[in-house]
C-alpha cells in the first residue's frame, strides 16, 4: 500500500507516530473493513464446520434459521462443508414473526436443507412466568430507560419506544422468553439428532451487546462466523453462487417485536464496525474518532439523519456506550470462592 498524499515522512524515512496512526487507519478502512479473499475465507469456515463436526463424531449440522442474512450465510457455508443432506434447519416463529419472514424461509427452502417448523406460541402461552416477566420488566428494567429518556433521547430505543413503558415491558417479555425456549429447542433438536449445533453471531453484534442472554447466539457448540464484521458477512453473502437476493436486500432486524438492527444502533452498520474499529483496534477516544472518521460521517449523512442523528458526537456515543455496556454480557457465570 502506498504512503497517502499529504503524509510527509521524518527523517529516515519514518512515518512520525501520529502520522502512523493516520496512515494505519486509512489502510483499515481502504482495506480491511472488507476481506481481501472472500472466496479463502468460504473455504476455511466450511472446512472448519465439516473438521469440528467430524471431530466429536456428530451426524450433522442443526441451525436455527430466521431468513436473515447471518443465519442464511451460516446456512450456505454448512451446505459448502458437508452437504445439503446433513444441515438441519430449525425455523421457530411466533405469533410476532413478520410476513417477510415466512415468506424469505421460502427461498432458505430452496437451498436445499431441511427445514423443521416448530410454532412457539402454544408453548410460550404455558410457560411459567411469562406474565410475570412483564411485569418485571415494567416495574424494574424500564427505570433506566426513563432515565435515559431525558438524555436529549440519545437512545434509539428511547425514541422506539416514544414513552410507552407497557410497550418496552412487552417487547422485553417477548424479547427474553423466545429467545430462551429457542435456545432450549435447538439444544433439544441437536441431542436427538446427534448434531453439531451452529449459531450464527457476528462479530459486530458481539461488541456491541445486539443479542440475547440466554438466547442462540450465547449457546451451541460452535460459531462459525463469530470473527466477521457485520460489513464482512455481507461481502460473503455476495460471494456465495445462488444466495437468496432478498435476504441479502433485507432490512436487519431480530424479527422479535425490536427496532431493526440499525434503528436500534442509530448508525449503518459500515459506519458501526468502522468506530468499533477506531475504538478497539487502535485504541481512539470518542472525540478522536469524530475527527477522523469525518468523511465516513459525511459519506452516511443521508441515512444518519433518517434514523434521527446529524450530530457525529452522538453517533460515537451511542455505539462505544453498546460496546462498553456489553462487556457484562455472555460472560461465564460467577464462581464463588473456594
């Protein structure tokens, strides 16, 4: 890669140390915020699915599918390592899954794999506690959303949900309890079929807390692309023959009565994994990033101010707020002492 114009180097050639900053940075974001060989990378985690389920001597493959783009990608690369007649698909709807979603499950159908449908409604309808989780969440986790909801509405969520605390409590019952009995059936299923359970977090969703606890994505046995960006599952999505195009097209969301992915993060996903990177990999404050990342801003203005942002500070807040917040997500439970 070639020095940058406007980069002059010190005496003996040398970059100076912030201008090696500069330089690091422009490289990542030319270079590294997309995969410089998608089609190595398909190989190597289909290969690693194939390894994994034939080194603790399982049958097959079981994936919960929800016709989204990491699941449906997760799908594909498990086809690619060890055929389509291996893969099972768990689909788990309730009465709150979009139309758009039975109707994407149509075109997973045609990659061929199995698909077993199992309705979550009757059985959430009986679960202990349902109601009660609530109530919970009405009376105990709404608190700091009414905090936060004084804060100039920094928060997507805020805005979601408009004040409306029966709604949040709602959305937080359905949000925990289906996330759970999925999580309890896809374990379930992978028992009875001598499977190896896959789940399908990214990397971007990891950092920034954008999943369940207790849900899929903490459990299974492996997660196969749990080291890509969410910008990278995408550019592997375009680069597998024959992936659903509406899948690729669709909208993220977590289809569970939440805002969509991108709502919910008040920034594109591009935009997201760039700041992740600038904040993780190399360690840059929050006014830092809003500095250098300012044509990034510039470039997503437009959909920034559809979801309700024009303020680049902002925006930096609200993702480096979800990664440190996230930090006591997923974590393996406390140990008392010996």
């Amino acid at each position: 890669m070639e020095t940058p114009e406007g980069l002059n180097l010190s005496k003996g050639g040398q970059l100076e140390p912030e201008q090696q900053f500069l330089f690091s940075l422009g490289g990542y974001i030319e270079d590294e915020a997309e995969l410089r060989n998608p089609e190595q990378e398909i190989e190597k985690i289909s290969n690693n699915i194939r390894e994994t389920m034939e080194k603790f001597n399982r049958e097959r493959v079981i994936i919960a599918i929800s016709a989204g783009l990491d699941s449906t990608l997760l799908l594909a690369l498990a086809i690619k390592g060890v055929g389509e007649e291996r893969v099972t698909c768990l689909y788990l709807p309730n009465e709150f899954t979009e139309g758009e979603t039975t109707e994407l499950v149509e075109d997973v159908r045609l990659m061929g794999a199995e698909i077993k449908t199992i309705d979550l409604d009757p059985i959430l309808k009986i679960m202990p506690g349902y109601e009660a989780s609530a109530e919970y969440a009405r009376n105990k986790l709404a608190d700091s959303y009414k905090r936060e909801s004084g804060d100039k509405s920094k928060s997507n969520w805020v805005k979601y949900l408009s004040g409306d605390w029966n709604k949040y409590a709602e959305s937080m019952r359905y949000l925990f309890a289906t996330s759970s009995l999925r999580s309890a059936l896809l374990q379930t299923e992978g028992l009875c079929q001598n499977a190896l359970v896959l789940t399908a977090p990214n990397r971007t969703e990891k950092e920034v807390g954008l999943y369940t606890d207790g849900g899929p994505d903490c459990n299974g046995d492996m997660q196969p692309i749990v080291h890509l960006s969410k910008t990278q599952v995408f550019q592997l999505a375009r680069n597998i023959e024959g992936f659903p195009r509406r899948i690729l097209e669709r909208v993220p969301t977590g289809d569970l009565k939440t805002p969509p992915d991108e709502v919910a993060l008040g920034a594109p996903f591009p935009l997201v994994d760039l700041i992740l990177a600038a904040h993780i990999k190399f360690g840059l404050g929050r006014r830092e990033i809003v500095s250098q990342l300012g044509e990034q801003f510039e470039k997503y203005a437009s959909p920034l101010a559809d979801l309700g942002y024009t303020d680049p500070a902002l925006v930096v807040d609200n993702i480096i707020d979800a990664y440190d917040l996230s930090r006591d997500k997923g974590r393996i439970p406390l140990k008392v002492k010996d």
